[in-house]
C-alpha cells in the first residue's frame, strides 16, 4: 500500500491498527475532558501549571486529570488536522453522530474499495502526524523513470 516506504505488510497492519485505536478511543476522550471539568467555585486556580513536568502539588486530582485529557484530545486534533482528505477521519471517528461503513462509503463517493484504500492512506498519514510511526527508521525506495520525447 505504502510503496514509497520500505515497510513490511505486517508492520503496515501493526500502524494502522494502533492508528484505529487512538481514534476509536478519540469519542470517550472528548466526552471524558468535557465531563471532567472542574468547578470553579470548588477549586484553587492560583499558579495553575499547563506543563505535566511543572504540575505543583496544590492543584486537585480532578484539576490534573482534566488537563491531561485536554492535552490527548488536542493531540488527536492537531494530527487530524494535518493530515490530507481528513474528512474521512472526521466522519468516521469525530462526528458525534456515529455513520454506518455503507453511510462512509457512500458519503465518500466512492466504491468500497476505492474508499478503503484511501481511508487507509489517510489513517497511515494520521499515524505519522500523530507520532505513532517513525520514519527515520525506514528507507525511501524511489525509483528514477526516464521520458523522451518522440520525434
């Protein structure tokens, strides 16, 4: 699928599976960060940290735990936005409505085939956007194709 790389089929299927799982999970996400907000009355917001490194030891569980989820719903969300055709991202794990894979594929315009192919390019460019592939650890396969023209 991924030519360009030299990468293995069975790795290919570990990346895409682990990019299926950082968005399947992106739903309970939102709906964890947006529940775990905490009340303003109840807590002391005086030096509150944005840093997981410089978290101070008077900010509340409840404080920490929604900034953390903050900080992974942002991430999903920056790395989808990064990647081209991200609409088929967007429809299939962002919307709070559920669609069905024929709802998918029919929205997309496209066959089934067709739409699983480039569904699964955007999922690999999500993987790398959102850091879950490396690719300084494979090699470029690039092949030099000569034109002439006829005379």
């Amino acid at each position: 699928m991924f030519e360009l790389f030299d990468i293995s089929k069975e790795e290919q299927e570990k990346i895409l599976k682990q990019a299926r799982r950082v968005l399947s999970g992106y739903r309970h996400l939102k709906r964890a960060y947006t529940l775990s907000m905490p009340q303003a009355h109840t807590q002391h917001y005086g030096g509150v940290s944005t840093s997981k490194t410089s978290r101070t030891s008077n900010e509340s569980p409840e404080l920490i735990r929604y900034l953390e989820l903050g900080e992974k719903v942002e991430k999903i969300e920056q790395a989808i936005e990064r990647v081209e055709n991200n609409e088929y991202l967007k429809n299939k794990y962002m919307k709070s409505n559920e669609l069905s894979s024929w709802e998918l594929v029919e929205l997309s315009g496209y066959a089934k085939t067709t739409y699983a192919r480039k569904f699964n390019v955007v999922l690999f460019d999500f993987a790398i956007a959102y850091g879950i592939v490396d690719l300084s650890k494979y090699e470029f396969t690039v092949e030099t194709v000569r034109i002439s023209r006829a005379q």
